[in-house]
C-alpha cells in the first residue's frame, strides 16, 4: 500500500515535469538532499560553542509524503498538498557539538530535577518563546509538537505550525522575507533568528522540484 501511494504521489510530480519538456526521474532521496543543503534557503543553521540550531522549511509536498509514508489507509495526495498549503511548517532541530553526549536534553544540566524542568519547558511552553515576522505582522504558533524518544537519538525535533490570523491575511504567503525569532530559555544560547526568502520558497513551489530533475540520455 505504502509503495502505490508513493507512486502516486511522484507519478504526478513526472507528469509535470513531462508538460515542461522534461524526461525526469524523482526520488525521494534526493527530494529531502534539496531541502536540507543550506544553499537551497530552505534551511538555516545557527552554532554556539556547545549547539547546534538547526531550522527546515517543510513544503506542503513534504508533509503530504511524510503522511502517505506512515498511513495504512488511502489517503488523497492533492486533498494533503492543498490542506498543507494554508499553513507555513518549520522544524528545529537542536543537537549537541560536545564529543560524547548521548542526549542533547542533558546538555548543561546535573540533576535530574532540571531535566524534567527543561522536559516540560519544551513540550508545553516553547511556543512562548517563539514567532514568525512576515512584513510588519508577528505571528504565534497555532501547533507546536516535541518529539520524544527517550534517548533513541541524541538530538531532537520541533515542529512549528503558523497560519494566517483571519481569513484575508496574506502576509505570511506573499512576504518577500520571514524571520523565525527563537528567544532560547532551555539551553542559554540567546536569541536566534532565521531568515528565509521568499524567493527559495517560491522557486520550490513554482517548479515542484525542478533541482531534482535526473536527465535520461
């Protein structure tokens, strides 16, 4: 079931591709490779001495593949892309640069008290200490989600959902710059912002992929 939908799902970006006198070959693989390489603008990486801060815009073709990837039931790729277009999605990603740690969590700390305090802190305050500016307007999260695993990886992901405040605001999909605003207060490392254009943002919706195109000679 997972492979026909993800058939599916391609089958449709080759199609548009085949209408810009293209022959292309999409992949998965190569699809996450554009989004994560920097030069791309749709990820931003900020350093301290001990942390690393890492932000991921996630397009709506990302979400919809991440859902058809771990649902057993049909779902609609355009009915998942068009309901993912009505929000903006980003991912931070916090990871530890000290040789050794195992969980980015116990970074600085020495009681098991403050681990629970900074356990807390993320899934159920950080979205005070986070905003979205596009022009002149300020944005909140509507959805924020921490994922938990408990020492299987030393790092961990936050996900950021932003949507418009009323029905005609259009500054989130139309201005030329967003600056994600993170005032840390869990590992001390200050206030970080990240820019992204709008011009990676669009180049990647308007060309659905366009840098992933594999030419068959």
């Amino acid at each position: 079931m997972h492979n026909i939908k993800i058939i599916i799902l391609f089958a449709g970006l080759i199609l548009f591709f085949s209408c810009h006198n293209s022959i292309t070959i999409v992949d998965q693989e190569s699809f996450y490779k554009y989004i994560e390489e920097p030069e791309n603008g749709l990820t931003v990486i900020k350093e301290t001495k001990d942390i690393q801060l890492k932000l991921k815009y996630l397009p709506p073709e990302y979400l919809a593949f991440k859902d058809l990837k771990k649902s057993d039931e049909y779902l609609d790729v355009d009915s998942l892309i068009e309901s993912y277009s009505h929000q903006l999605t980003f991912m931070l990603s916090l990871s530890s640069k000290q040789e050794g740690q195992t969980d980015i969590m116990f970074e600085g700390l020495s009681s098991y008290v403050e681990f629970k305090e900074r356990l807390y802190s993320l899934n159920f305050e950080i979205e005070k200490h986070i905003s979205l500016n596009a022009d002149s307007e300020v944005y909140k999260p509507v959805l924020t989600s921490f994922e938990r695993l408990y020492g299987l990886k030393s790092g961990r992901d936050i996900l950021f959902v932003f949507s418009p405040k009323t029905k005609n605001d259009k500054a989130l999909f139309e201005s030329e710059t967003l600056i994600f605003k993170y005032e840390d207060q869990d590992f001390e490392t200050g206030i970080s912002r990240f820019k992204f254009e709008r011009d990676a943002i669009d180049e990647l919706h308007e060309y659905d992929l366009k840098r992933l195109i594999i030419p068959i000679n």
